[in-house]
C-alpha cells in the first residue's frame, strides 16, 4: 500500500505563496518517482486573512493542522498589519505554543563556494536548536505596561526543558552516527546572571550525565555571539533559550550568506512545523525575485522528519537528494536571486534545483 501524508499548508503573506507553490511541486515531483503520495491542503492564515477577517489563525485552520502528519509553513506576516497592542501577527508563534513544538531547529550550513561574510573556507555545518514555547516569550502579547514601568516574564519549566535536551542529544548522536558531526552539545545561557539559566543548565547537565558517548559543554551567549563568527567550525549542536536563539539564528542566518538560505523547523513530541526563517518581504511580492532556497529547504527537512517518524527510506534519501540539488545550485554560484548577489528570478533558481536533481 503506498503511504500518504497529509500535509497543512499555509500560504503566508508577501512572497509565502510565491515561494510555497513550486516547493509543493518540488514535493510532489519526488513522491511521484519514490512510492509515497502527499495530500496538501491549505488553511487561511496571517496577517492579510486578518486584516480581511479579524482573525490571524482561525479554529478550523489549528485543527487542520492538528490534524495534519506536517504542516508546511510560508513567510508570515505584514509590518503594515497589527493587532491592537502593536505586536506583530504571527500564526507561526500561536502554532508553536498550540501544539507544543518546544524544538526550533535551525541548520546553518556553509557549503564549499557558497557567498559568505567569513574569511574561511573551513567546512561549517552545526544546528541550533532554540526552544520554542516559553522562555522570554511566555508572556507574549500579555507583558504589563505601565506609565513609567514595563514587565515580560522569562519562564523556564522542567516539562519543557527535559524534552528539549533529550532532543538535542539524540540530533547530536543522529548526527555523530551519520558522520555529519562529531557528537556534541553546546547549552548556551547566562547561568552566570539569573537563576532561571542555572536552573536551566542543571537540567542539561542531567541529561548530559545520560550520554556519555556525546560530549557536552555550555557557553554563555554573549561569548557564543563571539564564537559563532570568530570558529562556527567548532559548534555541533546549540541548544538555548527562546529569545537567545531567536537572536541567534538569525546571525547563523548571516553567516550563511543570508536568511534567503535559511529554513528551520519547529518539532514537538507530535507535530511539526516546516518553514523559512525569513520574512513575508512584501517590498518585492509579485515581482518573482524571492529567493525559493530556504523555504525548498524547508521541505526538505520535512522529508526528513516524516521518514524518521514513519519509517520511509525513500523519503528520506528525497531530502537528501533535494538538499544536495540545492547545495550545489548555491555552491556553482551561477543562479542566485539578487538577496545573494544575483540576478536570478524564483523561477530560474526552482529550474536549477530541478536540473540538479534530474
């Protein structure tokens, strides 16, 4: 019986459709020659569906995520849209906490003639992992405001952490068995300062005394700020506070030569949620200049995530195959979208994917 997922999509805003259309053909074109299907469905949400609606990520959209095997998820949002309160409209982030998807996972990858800011042509390829759903954003949209005094909440829980570390750990191990790194974790913190981190530190250690074929350290995040662009090579697996990894993957971002080359993942215990790290870039919508790469990479660690949980070989030699057509379309240097120092259009650099993989 060939094996079908259903797979919620969320178009976005700005460029989402634009560059969400040819990753689902993509998709489809690789299930079509490996012997699996995919049924996607799409779902309104963000910050256009709000302004037309007044609502952001309506109740049947959650459930058809929830209900979903994994959810694909374009650029979201508007700078010209916002709730009441001034705060940007983010579906990405009420899935996130909705679905308890505590494990953002951001590769930053720099692949052998790639465009980047460092002088260096050692390999680096590691993972952040930045936790999700609480931390400095557990307050989100309720933080207090006063006349002269404003307050957010950093929280920091067992339930969640626990989960998170273990997380980390079996990617570090993945990654270590599959010669991809040499088996490491990195807590980055403040444990120096607030109580929470060294609450938060505690509980790495403990899963660390659990491993002991992975070698585990901790670096605070202003040194690891430092590090990331002075010796990336020397990272395997970062995990962090929300906030600091907010922040943190973004300068992996940089060091990649751009968030155009950007995807992550949002992963819980249940569901997961595959998107750019970029945003809705409405300046350049309906143009076709967006750059596709990191929402197509996007789609790939989606294969990958499916065929790890579903036990499906042929999707996952698809997410390495469509990894390495992107690699080395990035690498010849010859179709990049002007974000990268080209001329390309999205159309042209989704043709050279589809050359590399042919």
């Amino acid at each position: 019986m060939t094996p079908e997922f259903k797979i919620a999509v969320f178009q976005g805003d700005g460029i989402g459709p634009e560059i969400m259309a040819p990753t689902v053909a993509l998709l489809e074109s690789l299930a079509a020659g490996s012997g699996y299907t995919f049924d996607f469905q799409d779902y309104p949400a963000g910050a256009a569906h709000y302004a037309k609606t007044g609502e952001s990520l309506p109740a049947a959209s959650m459930d058809g995520a929830r209900a979903a095997d994994a959810i694909l998820l374009s650029a979201m949002g508007l700078p010209s849209i916002r709730y009441d309160d001034g705060t940007e409209i983010a579906p990405q982030i009420d899935l996130r906490k909705a679905l308890t998807l505590f494990a953002g996972v951001r590769p930053v990858t720099i692949r052998p003639g790639q465009p980047t800011p460092l002088a260096t042509d050692k390999p680096v390829d590691f993972v952040l992992i930045r936790e999700s759903t609480e931390g400095l954003f557990y307050t989100q949209g309720r933080g207090e405001v006063e006349a002269d005094e404003a307050r957010e909440t950093l929280r920091i829980t067992r339930e969640i952490s626990e989960p998170l570390f273990r997380f980390a750990f079996d990617l570090a191990e993945a990654r270590k068995a599959a010669g991809t790194g040499p088996g490491k974790v990195t807590c980055v913190d403040k444990a120096n300062v607030f109580r929470a981190f060294a609450f938060f530190r505690e509980m790495f250690d403990a899963e660390a005394a659990k491993r002991p074929g992975i070698e585990a350290d901790h670096a605070y995040v202003d040194a690891t700020a430092l590090w990331m662009v002075e010796r990336p090579w020397s990272f395997d697996v970062m995990v962090t506070e929300n906030m600091f990894g907010d922040i943190l993957s973004d300068l992996g971002a940089g060091l990649m030569g751009g968030l155009g080359l950007a995807p992550s993942a949002d992963i819980g215990a249940d569901h997961a949620v595959f998107q750019p790290c970029h945003g809705s870039a409405p300046d350049i919508a309906g143009q076709g200049v967006a750059n596709p790469i990191a929402m197509i990479l996007s789609g790939a660690m989606m294969l990958e995530w499916l065929a790890g949980r579903h036990d499906v070989p042929a999707m996952a030699a698809d997410a390495l195959r469509l990894r390495r057509a992107v690699d080395a379309v990035v690498s010849e240097g010859r179709v990049l979208t002007r974000d990268l120092g080209g001329s390309a259009g999205t159309a042209d650099v989704v043709r050279a994917v589809e050359e590399a993989l042919a």
